[in-house]
C-alpha cells in the first residue's frame, strides 16, 4: 500500500483525505474580514512605501492597487508564457526601492521547439507614468524544458540585500540533483544576478555557482524569521509537502527521498531511510499543497510573532505554523473555502491572502484577537 493511501486510511473517519476545504476553523472567528478587489488568475502582491500594492497576474498583467481596491495597469511587463503553471509569477521590491525604484518580476519565459523556463526581470517602476521602464532579464531557468509545470519562481531578499529565487524542477525529477543545471534548487544571487562568491558551490562554476540548497521539487513559500533563517515551503509529490529549514549547502533529497510516492503509485523512499538527505521539519500526507507562505511580525496579534502563515490550494486553507529553531508545528488551519495562492503581511499588521483563479479575490485579514479553538492539524512532523 503507498505511503498517501496508508496516510488517508489513517484519517479517513476525519474525513481528512477531502480536498474540499471544509475542515478547519472558521477564518471568523479569528479575523475581521475584508474583500479590497478581484483579479484575473492572481498569484502575488507586494507593498509599496505609500502602502498601495503591486499585484501580477498569471495571464501577465501587473496591476497597482489601492487600499480601497482601486486598479491600475502597469505597462512595460514582460511578455510571459501563460499556460498550466506557467504566467507572470512573483512580484518583489528591492531592500533599496524607495532610492532606486527597483522591481523584480519572475515569469514563464518562452523558448525554441516548445521549451520554456522561468525567468527573473527588474526594472525600474515610474509610478507617474504607471509603466517599468529600463527591463533587464538577470536569471534564467537552464535549461529549458518542455511542459508547464513546476517552475516554483518565488523572490526574497534577505536583510544583506541578496536575492534568493526558488526554482521547481519542472516535474523532470532528476534535475533536482544535478548540478549542471539550476531547476529544482534555492538559486543565491546579488541583486543584479551575479552569483556571489560565498555561495556553497561558487567554486564549480556556471550555474552551480547559484545553488543554495539543491533537491527542491516545487517549492512556492519563501520567508525569513527573526533570526534570519530561512524557511521553504514546496508542493510534494502524491503526498508529502514540506516545510523545510534552508541551511546554504544542504540536500533535501528530491526525487531520491520523499514522504510522498510518485503519482503512478510507485513508492519513493520516506527521508529516515537516507539520513544523509536533509528531512523536513513537517510534512503533510494528505497535502495541503501550498502556494506561499510569510512570517508574522505580531504587530496585530502577538501571540502569533514568529508564526508562519502558509497559502494552502487543495486544501483551502490558511495554515498557522509554530516554529522553532529546529521544528515546526501547525498550529491551527482555518478553512477559507477557496483556494489560497498567496499570504502576505501588510504593513499594519493585518495578514492579505490572494485567492487563486478567475476572480481570485484580495482579502484583508485584521486579527481580532479572539482565543483560538483547539488544532485540526493533519499533518506530521518529521
């Protein structure tokens, strides 16, 4: 029997194995909920200074947003490869924008003979004129391959001003372990996409001299805590999503290890057979199958400070997780009943969600500070 179906039996009296959203607490409970805007195929925002908000969609539009919801299109996007998984990605502002107007975009990028890869632009954002201007491509998925899938692309700067982008390994399974390529890996970069010299792997050259971590299968959360380590969340096989803890050099073991089996049923080994791989501080068989993630500052509930809040797809779902410096824990799931893309804290401290698909909504979350109702987790830690 596969590792999910043994999983799913396990819980099947919860009815856990439901991909409906419906278990969980009630976001009411917790929150003041507010609906700012609807968008086409939304996949993520991020905040201006002023606290207007840039959002992309996956068709390729990048609009500005209002706090009351107001829409304007920015011109100048790249031109995308909008098809499956493939779109306008992630939108991230540089450490220095408010001097330097800098915008970093990530994209499906098209290629000869039907193969594409993600892509990561900048440019710098003329507000008044609502357009990028001075585009320049500074990374690319190598190689390009055929299919829409798994092209993870999430952006994050760190608090030294490098720019870390994950890259899914574009359901080609092997290049996950092999260095002559960057899919399937956590890429490093200085902010014009130069490979900084005190990367794990700098010293073998072309693109393994990006690589911060390696055997990533498609990873779509980002986020730093406190401390500045760096969390990642990616989407599993036919189970088996991870939280990972990404330390620079490390191998997480895709496709040699997994908590989750191939969708053919064909059985993958769990991470305990092969301790030399890096296991994930939680898993979850049924998946939540996440689409981002962030790390709350507490600044509108501190019980919640350090937390991280994971976007769940399948499972409908907002994911609270209690971490520490070397495990993680959800906390509490409370059922939205719609699919999640993304999570973002805004700068007054209330959590945005980005509901994913046609009319895809941007949601404010204000806590309320209510008290919490017991954990319906589901997962397990490993």
């Amino acid at each position: 029997m596969s590792k999910f179906l043994s999983a799913c039996l396990t819980v099947f009296v919860a009815a856990a194995c439901s991909a409906s959203g419906a278990d969980g607490r009630d976001p009411q409970d917790a929150f003041s909920i507010e609906v700012i805007a609807s968008f086409e195929r939304p996949w993520a925002l991020a905040f201006l200074p002023d606290g207007r908000m840039l959002v992309t969609e996956k068709p390729g539009a990048l609009k500005l947003v209002s706090a009351a919801g107001a829409k304007v299109d920015i011109g100048g996007v790249p031109a995308v490869d909008y098809g499956g998984q493939g779109g306008l990605g992630d939108v991230a502002l540089h450490p220095g924008f408010a001097d330097n107007g800098l915008v970093y975009l990530s994209y499906a990028e098209s290629g000869a003979d039907g193969r594409r890869g993600a892509a990561v632009a900048r440019a710098r954002l003329d507000l008044d004129r609502a357009l990028l201007a001075d585009l320049e491509v500074i990374w690319r998925q190598v190689p390009k391959v055929t299919g829409r899938g798994h092209y993870g692309h999430r952006l994050l700067f760190d608090a030294d001003g490098y720019l870390f982008i994950s890259s899914g390994e574009r359901q080609k399974f092997d290049p996950a372990q092999d260095m002559s390529q960057n899919l399937g890996k956590i890429i490093r970069l200085h902010d014009d996409g130069r490979a900084p010299a005190d990367n794990p792997f700098a010293a073998q050259g072309g693109v393994a001299a990006q690589v911060w971590s390696l055997g990533q299968r498609n990873p779509l959360g980002l986020a730093f805590d406190a401390e500045g380590r760096l969390w990642e969340v990616e989407m599993g096989p036919a189970g088996g999503d991870e939280l990972n803890l990404i330390l620079p050099g490390k191998d997480y073991g895709y496709p040699t290890v997994s908590n989750g089996d191939h969708y053919s049923g064909k059985d993958i080994p769990d991470h305990h057979t092969r301790p030399e791989f890096e296991a994930p501080k939680l898993s979850w068989t049924p998946v939540i199958s996440p689409g981002g993630m962030m790390i709350y500052s507490g600044a509108s509930n501190p019980d919640w400070t350090g937390n991280a809040f994971v976007a769940g797809l399948s499972s409908q779902a907002l994911l609270r997780i209690e971490l520490t410096e070397e495990s993680a824990r959800e906390a509490e799931r409370f059922a939205m009943g719609e699919r999640i893309r993304a999570v973002v804290e805004g700068p007054e401290g209330a959590i945005y969600l980005l509901e994913d698909g046609d009319g895809g909504a941007l949601k404010r979350l204000t806590p309320t500070l209510r008290p919490a109702a017991a954990a319906s987790g589901t997962s397990t830690g490993r």
